[in-house]
C-alpha cells in the first residue's frame, strides 16, 4: 500500500506564551528542538495542538497561553501553519481574539474560512505525548479516558461532536435532577440525547480499540513491548459483544431513567461512557501495565502511539498523522532512543521531538531538521 505523508512546511506564531514572533520553514523530516528547560521548546508543541480539535497539550485556557505582558492577559495570540497533505496544501489557523465584551473567544480557520473542530481534526491529525503522561497507566482513570478519546478523535472526527453533545446533556440532566421537581417528557428527551450520543461514543471507541489492537499485533517484536488493550464500561462491553446500537441506546436509555433517585442522591451519573477506563497489559510478560517499571511504562505508551500512527496511515477514512514528543529521550536508553528514530522516519506524518541536549538527537544524523531553541528565540542548528 503507498501511503501519503503529512508534514508542516511553515509554523508561525504571534504573542504565544515566551514567542513573541517565530517563523519556522520546514520539509519532510522530523523537527527536533533543544535547548534548556523554560526555552520554550514544549510552546512550540503547545502550538502546533492548538490547530487540533481540543485545549492542547496543556489543557490551558486562550488566555493562559497569550503571552505575557499584558496587564489583563487578554492580548490576541496567533497560530498558523502550511501543512503538506499528500501533495495537497492546507493552510490552518487558530487563535484568540478580545470580545466586545471585554473577553477573548477562539478562532480556527481552514484556508482564510471559519473551520469547525472537525474540519481541523481532518487536516492534520495528531497524536502528542508528554512527561506528565509517563504514568499514565498508574493514574487516574480520567487521564486515560481523555487520551484514548484523542486517538478516537484523530481517527473519527464526529467522536468530539459526541463527546460535548453527551456532557450537555449529562450536565442538564443532572441540573433537572437537583431540583426535584422537573417535567418528565423534558428529562426524558435529555436522557435520550445521553442514550443516543454515549452509544456513538462507545461504538467509535470500540472501532479505534479494534484497529489499535490489529496495528499493535502486526508490529514485530523489538524496542518497544507490545500491549493488550481492553475497555472497561458497560456500552464499550455491549458493543464488543455484538450488540446493535439501537439495543445499547434504548437500554442505557432504560437505565438513566430508572437510576434517577440514585444519580440525584450522588450528584451525578455513575454510568455511561464518561466513566469508562482504557486497561493494558505487557503482552510478552502477561503484566499489568500499571505493574511495569516506569521506563517499561513509557515504552508501552510510544509502542502504543507508533501502531496509532500506522493504524491511521493505513485506514482509508483516515490518513497519515503528525507525532509530537515532549522530552522524547526521557526514561529511553540509546539503544531505544535510535530504534524510535526509526520508527518516525519510517512513518508518513512528520515526528516533532524536544530534548536538553542535541546529543539526544545524533542518532537522526542528517535526516532531521534540528533547532536551537533559547528564551523563546529558535536557531537552526549547525549539521
């Protein structure tokens, strides 16, 4: 199969956290920043999320991210790159603007037109891992339900639509319940809505563990341990044992209704997808990932994300996706370190890594585009 690539020729920000102006001209090859830690090599990463559906990598608020100096934080910030898509050209933007109001709202443009999170997600999908992420598999269940949420996401753009219909629903739903005295058409029509988006939600799920699963077991044997990924929740459960979606909706549906006094009693819904889990195990050792040393953790993770890559690569409803690695050296040997490098040269959307020291990146040699970065100012690196 000839698969097409994906990669960013041109990154430009404007008033971005420590970056008051950075112009970046790029090719085909892995982006590798270095530098001291506060030099602003994760803002640039920070950045590049900004045009994915979501709040980054941070989480961070529009006015977090604008840089510093003004008195109210609320000056407008920009983000904007060419992105190179299987020889077609896109040009994404996203940004914060001030309200009349005195506020800031978010902007995203897909070639000079009000885009849609959903029209970005297609554009240039993205998978992203952080040091915080280290330890995912020993945190909180949250944690891993939001990433495995992002990779749905990158692969079936309508997931966040879902995601966002079913919270307003839950959150309204459980306001009606506070009140004890609420319309039961009203409330059941909310429930409905619930019913309706947490099936998608835990159907697309269920896709994505599918093709995760298939790409991981095709991956030979090396640097990094293979996983057996499993989803723990009630809809995800129907769906992995056949059941069609119309029998998930109307019985979780069922369920809602029945539950009210208990949800009203705990202040919130204790079933559906929004409590959901993602559980892995080493495969080769038959361990619990939360089990496994933390440098056997983080190679689970990038052996998970690299199949990711290759899962959406290999999905013709998909396509190629850029990998950003926030201190990608961190708990990797050299001899790990290198066989990553491959890996992102091998696959079709562009690797973006940080790292302290240049050194880390020798192993690429040539076939990286290696930058200095040093109190919010980047410099090309002599090759």
């Amino acid at each position: 199969m000839t698969l097409h690539t994906l990669h960013i020729a041109r990154l430009t920000l404007s008033d971005f956290r420590n970056h008051a102006a950075l112009a970046l001209e790029l090719d085909a090859r892995p982006v590798c920043l270095f530098g001291p830690n506060g030099a602003g090599k994760t803002n640039i990463l920070e950045a590049l999320t900004m045009l994915a559906p979501g709040r980054g990598l941070r989480s961070a608020s529009l006015v977090d991210v604008a840089r510093a100096g003004d008195e109210h934080r609320l000056q407008p910030w920009a983000v904007s790159a060419r992105v190179m898509q299987g020889g077609e050209t896109i040009v994404l933007g996203a940004g914060a603007e001030r309200t009349p109001e005195g506020g800031v709202k978010r902007v995203a443009r897909r070639d000079g037109q009000p885009a849609t999170a959903a029209e970005l997600a297609e554009a240039a999908r993205m998978t992203w891992l952080t040091p915080a992420m280290d330890r995912l598999w020993s945190g909180p269940a949250g944690d891993r339900r939001r990433f495995f949420d992002r990779l749905t996401l990158a692969r079936a753009t309508e997931h966040g639509q879902s995601a966002a219909a079913y919270e307003r629903a839950m959150r309204e739903r459980q306001r009606l319940l506070a009140d004890r005295n609420f319309d039961d058409a009203w409330l059941s029509g909310l429930e409905r809505e619930m019913s309706a988006h947490g099936a998608a939600i835990a159907a697309a799920r269920v896709e994505t563990l599918q093709r995760l699963q298939q790409a991981i077991d095709a991956r030979p044997d090396g640097a990094f341990p293979k996983a057996i990924l499993a989803l723990e929740g009630a809809l995800e459960a129907r769906f992995q044992a056949g059941a069609k979606s119309a029998d998930v909706e109307e019985d979780f549906a069922s369920l809602l209704r029945d539950m009210r006094g208990r949800d009203a009693g705990a202040g919130r819904a204790l079933d559906g997808p929004h409590r959901s889990d993602l559980l892995a195990r080493h495969a080769a050792k038959d361990m619990a990932a939360d089990q496994c040393s933390t440098g056997e953790q983080k190679a689970l993770l990038l052996g998970l994300t690299l199949a990711q890559a290759r899962a959406l690569a290999e999905d013709p409803g998909a396509g190629p996706s850029l990998i950003l690695i926030d201190e990608a050296a961190a708990h990797l040997d050299s001899v790990r370190r290198a066989a990553l490098f491959e890996e992102l040269l091998a696959n079709p959307g562009q690797a973006w890594l940080t790292g302290t020291d240049e050194n880390l990146f020798e192993a690429f040699g040539p076939r990286a585009a290696i930058f200095e970065v040093r109190e919010g100012r980047v410099y090309a690196a002599s090759q």
